[in-house]
C-alpha cells in the first residue's frame, strides 16, 4: 500500500513538473513572439518615418531648386538691362546724390 502511495506522489510530481516545463516553454514562446512582433513594429515605423522624411527632403530640394533658379533668372535680367533703360536710372541716382548735403553727414560724424 505504501508503494502505491509513493508511486502516486511520484506521479502527481512528475506531471506537475511537466505542467512546470510546458508553462516555462509556453512563456518563453510568449515572450520570443512579442519580442518578434515589436522588433517588426519597430521597423515598420522606422522605415514609415524615413520615407516621410525622404519625401519633405526632396520637396525643400525642389524648393530650393526653384527659388534658386527664381534668382538667378533674376540676376540674369538686371544684367541685361539696355543703355536706354541704364542712362535714365543713372541720372536719377545722380541727381538724389547731388540733392544731399555732405557735409553736415560729414559734420555730424566727427
């Protein structure tokens, strides 16, 4: 009768050192997948924000680009401005120049 009880107790031991393994297995299967399950979350997000920034990059290059070429066709324009155009603006220059009194500038610094 009392090997019964010990065969009985050492079997109630075992299974429940099974239950042991399997619930330690099915954790580390829990932890392995939500382990897996961020990492790809990560990515996916990292990848999403790189994309978002790529694409505000090149949209302030083209910008740039465009205000760029703005002002270079600018600077092209006022270099192409004809004699007729020229002797007109440089006599009004000429003539603010002459309306101002350099001396009292010239006075009014020392």
């Amino acid at each position: 009768m009392r090997s019964d009880i010990i065969n009985e107790v050492l079997s109630v031991e075992d299974r429940a050192q099974q239950i042991i393994r399997d619930a330690e297995h099915k954790a580390r299967d829990s932890v392995s997948d939500a382990q897996t399950k961020a990492n790809e979350l990560l990515r996916s997000s990292t990848k999403e924000e790189r994309e978002h920034y790529r694409v505000l990059l090149e949209k302030a290059e083209e910008e740039s680009y465009q205000e760029l070429t703005s002002f270079e066709e600018s600077l092209d324009m006022s270099s192409n401005i004809s004699p007729d155009q020229i002797i007109p603006l440089a006599s009004s220059i000429v003539e603010e120049v002459c309306k101002t009194d350099f001396d009292t500038i010239v006075d009014a610094n020392e």
